[in-house]
C-alpha cells in the first residue's frame, strides 16, 4: 500500500471504532449500521491484502539472498578447485576460463552469477571423472546444477511478485473507492443530528480526518530573542496550550540560538508561554493552520 493509503485504511479503523463505540447513537441513523458492516469488511479486505503484499515481498527476498549465497558458495568452491586442476596439468587455457574468485562470484549481478556458475559448471562435467582427489564428484556437479536452477526459478519469482503486486494494487483502489462511498453514506447519515448530538458529530468528524503519518510538518517555528540585545536566550521553557481543549499541552525548551521547532499541532489557537529565570514571563495566542508553518518570533525582557 502506498502511504496515503496506509493513512487513510488508519481512518477506516478509526471511524469503525468510534462508531462502535456510539452504537446506541448510530443505530437510529438510517442505513447507518448496514454500511458499518460493509465498511468493517472492506477495511478487513483492505488490511488482508496490505499484509499479504508485505509478506510476499519478504519471502522472495529472502529466498533470493538464501539461494544467491549457496550458488556462490558452490561456484567459487568448484571453480577454485578446476583452477588447481588446471595449474596443476598446466592447462592455461582452462585456467584462463575458470579462475574466479568468490568475491567476483559475490559481485556478479543475478543473470552474471547464473551463467559463471554455468560454465564453471559445463567445464568440470566433461572431466569430473578426472577431478575426483580435487574434491569435485558427480555429487557436487548435482549440487551446483541444482543450486543454479533454484537461483534461476528465484530470478522469476519477482516477475510473478510484480504480476501479483499489480493485481493487488488495482484490488485495493477498487476496495478504496468503495469504502469511500459507504462512508459517503454514512457521513450523510450522520449529518442528520449534528445540531440534536454536537459532541457525536464533532467526535465522528474528528475520526473522519485523515492523519498523515510519517510525514514530516513543522507547525510551529518559536524564535525567542532578549529585548534591547536581541541576543538569543537559551533555555526557555515554552508551553503551549490548546484553547479549545486544555488539555492539549506541548512542551518544549530553546536551543543555544534560542529556536524550537514544534510539530505536527492540531489546528486552532494556542496560548503560548514563555518562561526562564531572570525575564518576565511571556504570555501570547497564536493560531495554527493544518498544512502551514506557524513563526513566533518573542523578545523577553530580564526582570
């Protein structure tokens, strides 16, 4: 899922969970709990699918790494011992063909590992009768020649991740859309007793929103400064506190440049204070807008 998704299949769980948790309310509504139900579904499905693409993904990944690192392991073994096998029987030109070293084995690219350890492979099976006190037998030319064919099936799989990835994100823009016209339904249900029931309706909006996560947003940039010197004043304790809710309360002290930086504030009006030993406190309101940057910049006078 991409992270807009992500939030907002977050919103889904939300707006479930209010819902449910006001059940005496929303069971009035008309068509309310039929689309609950729909809803709950869809976000299952949603999150389902989000699971499996996670899963499918780490799978193939880590079969890929496992059977990277056994071809290497066999094709460097092998062609170390024909290189042997070659200096020894002064064969320079098959020296010349099978003188690799793990570390170049290591640094093949995918299709690059499959066919070295090919030939490294077709050059031992005509004379692996003749390397047998090299330590190269029949059963290690099975070994390698299966361990080239399972790298060579992993190298495939990812095409078939891709297939299936692609199904998938065209399932859930299909299951996205949906949701977003049964909440649609239910955003109109609800709308009926936003005068008889304020604090329900605020609370179903405020579930409504989507919350983007991960996403960095400065909020607020506070610059506090000392009046007359318009030096910086480290160390302020700054508080700001939501008007229309009291007990949303953020705190945070002044670096040596006298800034701070606070992020991710709820929309609204703030009262903000300033305190630190030697100055006068410093009380002012604020507003802060979803999406902008909010600059506060303070002069404290020494008391």
């Amino acid at each position: 899922m991409t992270s807009d998704q992500i939030n907002k299949a977050a919103m889904f769980r939300t707006s479930i969970a209010f819902s449910n948790a006001n059940s005496t309310i929303v069971t009035l509504l008309p068509e309310f709990d039929g689309n609950l139900v729909t809803l709950k579904a869809k976000s299952q499905q949603i999150q389902t699918i989000g699971e499996q693409q996670k899963l499918d993904v780490t799978w193939i990944t880590k079969q890929k790494n496992l059977l990277h690192d056994q071809l290497v392991a066999l094709a460097s073994d092998t062609a170390r011992k024909l290189t042997a096998y070659a200096q020894l029987t002064h064969n320079a030109e098959l020296k010349g063909e099978v003188n690799i070293t793990e570390t170049a084995f290591k640094r093949f690219a995918d299709g690059e590992l499959k066919d070295y350890a090919h030939i490294i492979y077709n050059h031992a099976q005509p004379i692996v009768d003749l390397l047998a006190q090299y330590a190269v037998t029949a059963t290690t030319q099975t070994a390698l020649l299966n361990a080239i064919n399972s790298y060579n099936t992993i190298l495939g799989d990812p095409r078939l991740g891709k297939i299936t990835k692609s199904q998938a994100t065209i399932q859930l823009a299909e299951l996205f859309a949906s949701a977003d016209a049964v909440l649609a339904d239910m955003d109109v249900a609800a709308k009926i007793i936003q005068t008889s029931q304020p604090v329900f309706y605020k609370g179903y909006l405020a579930a409504r929103k989507v919350i983007k996560v991960g996403t960095t947003k400065l909020s607020m940039k506070i610059v506090v400064t000392e009046t007359g010197s318009d030096e910086p004043v480290k160390g302020v304790s700054v508080r700001a506190v939501l008007v229309s809710d009291p007990t949303v309360i953020l705190e945070k002290i002044t670096a040596a440049k006298g800034g701070s930086n606070i992020k991710s504030m709820s929309a609204g009006n703030y009262h903000i204070t300033f305190r630190k030993a030697g100055y006068a406190d410093q009380t002012v309101t604020v507003s802060v807008n979803d999406g902008e940057t909010t600059l506060v910049n303070i002069k404290l006078v020494k008391s």
